[in-house]
C-alpha cells in the first residue's frame, strides 16, 4: 500500500528518465516502495531488491500500467555476494543504470549496554556496507553510460538525538561521509552523489509499531509544517536527484523532515 496521500500527490515529469536504468535496494515496501512506484511512473527501467516477495508483489500490482514493468530481485543486500549478483542483473536488465538508491535499512531497536560484536556487525552489514559495496558493483554500469546519481539515504535521527538504536544512527551518519568521498573521487565521470535524509516517514511499519500518541504530539511540536511526511515526499525528490534537471548538485545533503532539526 502506497504512503499516506502519496497517490494523491501529483509528480513532476522528468523526460531524462525515461527508459533509463534504475536500481532501488529495499524497494518492496516503505519508502523504497514509493521509490519503485514512482520511477515506474516517469518511464524508467526499474529493478529493486527485497526480501519479501509478498510486499513486493504489491509494488508489482501497483506499477502495471507502467511502461516497464519493474523488476524484483529477492536479494539479502546483508551479503555481498547476493549484492553483487542483484546489482549484475539489473545492470543486465535496466539496459545499464543510471541511477542507484541506496535506500535498504534496518531501524531494530537495541539498548545500547547490550549490543554485542556479532548484533553490531549485523546492523553496519545491512545499513552501511551493503550501501558501500552497492556503490561499488553499480559504478562501472554508471560509468559506461556516461554519468549518473548515486543516492544515500540517511536519516535524521542522529541528528536529533533519538536514543535507542545507536548502531542504526551511527551508520545514517557515515552516508554523509560516504557520499562526498564518492562525489569528489568519481565526479569526473559524471556520476553525482548525494544524501537525502528523511524525517519520520509515515511507513505501514513506523505507524503499526512505532507511531503513537507520544510520537504524534512531537511531530505537532517539531514539525514546521502542518501534516505528515509520506514515503511520496521523499520519492519525487529523489526523482529530481536522479534526473538531468539536478545535473551539476553533487556532493550535497537533502533533509525532508518538515522542519525538525
């Protein structure tokens, strides 16, 4: 199911994508979902990886009428050799990328006193390494097509200080670092990257398990803007990103909170 009056929103129409190569990683559901439904509409090639087929499926449903139909790719982007085949076939499949989305994460909870080696290990696995080793198995696809985007999706949770899941923080914060390394070293092909960093996007999971009446009352307080983030939100300004029309933004963060921090 699509974000909130994410189907209501209308999208911009970006020409440059269409029949272009798009990979996004975590794209059966939340905010990759909305990700995947809306390159489908602009006409690119999408494929995106996931693990659950169900909720993949659905993106699957929602995306028929579009020009291509996406690809799923079940793929535990915790192991690179699993990554790196994914990336391999939608390379083969997008006719060649221009644009991968880091977007795969994983928010688990965790008290801080008890994280062992292996549980912190696991978290840098799936929400800083696999953005890593991603980057890497999709630059020479972006290379042989001239240029592209690589985008990493943060968070703004360490920038707020929320408690509770320091591992997951700690590697939100390191894209900012990812990002303008990979920038400045494969500028000169014309591949930009940048960070775009969600609020509190209102997820099926973030409003089944996290979002309460606590939780509504501090984004009344926080928020700027009146209303609630949707996984469309974020979704048309990584359309931008991954355009033409964002041609020479490279190296930058983009924040989409309504205002928090």
């Amino acid at each position: 199911m699509e974000s909130p009056s994410s189907a209501a929103i209308p999208l911009a129409s970006y020409p440059s994508l269409r029949g272009r190569g798009v990979l996004i990683t975590g794209g059966s559901s939340g905010i990759g979902g909305d990700m995947v439904r809306a390159f489908a509409r602009q006409g690119a090639r999408v494929a995106f990886t996931g693990r659950n087929a169900a909720s993949a499926q659905q993106v699957l449903d929602d995306c028929s009428g579009a020009t291509y139909k996406p690809l799923f790719l079940r793929c535990d982007m915790s192991d690179v050799a699993q990554l790196r085949d994914a990336v391999a076939e939608a390379d083969a499949w997008t006719l060649g990328l221009s644009a991968l989305l880091n977007n795969v994460a994983d928010d688990d909870r965790h008290a801080f006193l008890e994280v062992t080696p292996d549980y912190f290990d696991s978290r840098v696995a799936i929400n800083l390494r696999a953005h890593f080793f991603a980057a890497q198995a999709a630059l020479p696809s972006l290379q042989r097509q001239g240029g592209g985007s690589i985008i990493n999706l943060g968070s703004t949770s360490w920038k707020n200080k929320v408690a509770g899941y320091a591992a997951y923080a700690t590697c939100k914060s390191a894209m900012t670092g990812l990002t303008r390394s990979l920038a400045r070293e494969f500028g000169p092909a014309g591949v930009r990257v940048n960070t775009l960093t969600p609020g509190w996007v209102m997820t099926d999971k973030q409003l089944s398990t996290w979002v309460d009446a606590e939780g509504e009352r501090a984004m009344d307080e926080h928020h700027c803007l009146p209303g609630r983030i949707s996984g469309s939100d974020v979704a048309q300004l990584a359309l931008f990103l991954a355009a033409d029309d964002s041609r020479m933004i490279t190296a930058q963060e983009f924040v989409i909170d309504a205002g928090w921090t």
